[in-house]
C-alpha cells in the first residue's frame, strides 16, 4: 500500500505573543486539503499468485486539519524571517475492488476492500517576508 499526497492546501489562524519587542511565538492552526494518490493490492493465496489478484489506484481529495507553531522575527524595518513546524492529519480512504465476472473459479471470488488509517504529515518551514 502507498499513499502519496499531490497538493495540500490550509486555511489557518495564528495568535501569538511577544517574546521580545521583535519576536513573536504563534500557534496556528485550521482546516486542510490534499490531493492524494491510493494503490494497493492483495492475493488471496500467497503460495499461488496466478490465484487471485486485487489491486486499486485512484485519486482522491481528503481533509482534515494542521496544527504548528514557529517564531516570527523583525530583522529590518520592513523584513521578517520565520521557522514553523507544522503538523496535519488527513482523514481516512476505502476502496472496494470487485474482481471481473469473467473467472471460471467457483464460488466466484468476493471483492476485496482496502482502507487507508488517517495519513500524517510533519514539515518544517523556514521564509522571509517584507511588509508594505
């Protein structure tokens, strides 16, 4: 199984507090999206492959939320510079793969259904930024 984000996308608050006449320590946190991509396959029999495959692949916009904190620090007049980390989790994916009318086992064989536990991120983010 592997699941592989294509895009993410938040929408976030941040509240912070003055560390220094110059730094600010924040929180942020809010919703998430993200573009993620599901394969996964199964055998029926492990000792005999030519048995029974299952497999998927499909894409899928998932949501949940992102949580962090980083320091924000006024360099110059205009200039700021920052370092967070933040943290998301998306919620669950299933699939049900039915196998093809077609096969000659009898009974026939029963679809096969995969599921994906919540996916987590983790990143750290560093930028600058100049203020108008």
């Amino acid at each position: 199984m592997s699941i592989g984000p294509n895009w993410l996308a938040t929408v976030r608050g941040r509240i912070g507090y003055l560390v220094a006449p110059s730094a600010l320590l924040y929180f942020t946190g809010g919703a998430a999206w993200a573009g993620v991509d599901y394969t996964a396959s199964a055998n029926n029999e492990p000792t005999r492959p030519d048995r029974y495959i299952s497999s998927t692949s499909f894409s899928k916009t998932v949501s949940g939320y992102v949580l962090g904190g980083g320091l924000e620090w006024a360099i110059w007049s205009n200039w700021s510079i920052r370092a967070e980390y933040l943290f998301y989790h998306l919620n669950t994916g299933t699939a049900v793969v039915v196998p093809p009318t077609d096969t000659a086992l009898f009974p026939p064989p029963l679809g096969s259904g995969f599921s994906w536990s919540g996916t987590d991120l983790h990143t750290v983010r560093v930028g600058a930024s100049y203020k108008l």
